[in-house]
C-alpha cells in the first residue's frame, strides 16, 4: 500500500494504492480523494494526511487476466480536472511499469 499526496491550489490531495491478491489473481486498487487531517498525536509528532472519501478508483487486473480496468467515479463528489490529470498520470505510470 502506497499513499501518496499532492497539494493543488491550496488543497491536498492523495491517491492510495493498494495491491491484493497475486499471480492471476492480482488487481490493483487506485483511488483518489482530498486529503484531510488525521487524529492529534503527540504534540512534537507531526501528523500526515490521510484519505478523505474516495471520488475516483481505479481497479487494474493482472495482464494475465486479459481484462481492462475499470473506472468507478462518486456521483457526489467534483474535483478539479488538473487533479483528474494528475491521478490518471499517477496510474497509467504505475501501471506500464507493472504492465497491467
């Protein structure tokens, strides 16, 4: 699992990817949302972002599933398109290197 965060325009935002299975049985999750504040820890301790509510995932088969990702988006959600661009770029990297 991989947490990556990003600031646009003033905002955060995090895509979170998660990898299950294995062999044929492998997919890859990918999701995207707006970043937000985690719990208080210690005082000297800073605290990361974690994910907000997912508006966009991404699901991406092993190759040898011989299946196309799908895309599942929150109807309730917007977000800014340089943020979309930023996400599928994330992804389309991430999955040539892997060759799904």
């Amino acid at each position: 699992m991989s947490l990556l965060t990003w600031d646009y325009d003033g905002d955060l935002f995090c895509a979170l990817t998660t990898e299950t299975g294995a062999g044929e049985g492998r997919m890859t999750h990918f999701e995207l949302s707006e970043a937000r504040m985690g719990p208080g820890g210690a005082s000297s301790t800073p605290v990361p972002p974690v994910p907000g509510p997912t508006a966009v995932t991404v699901i991406a088969y092993a190759p040898e599933e011989e299946k196309p990702a799908e895309v599942y988006f929150d109807a309730t959600q917007t977000l800014p398109f340089a943020v979309l661009q930023h996400f599928v770029a994330l992804v389309a990297s991430h999955m040539a290197s892997t060759g799904s």
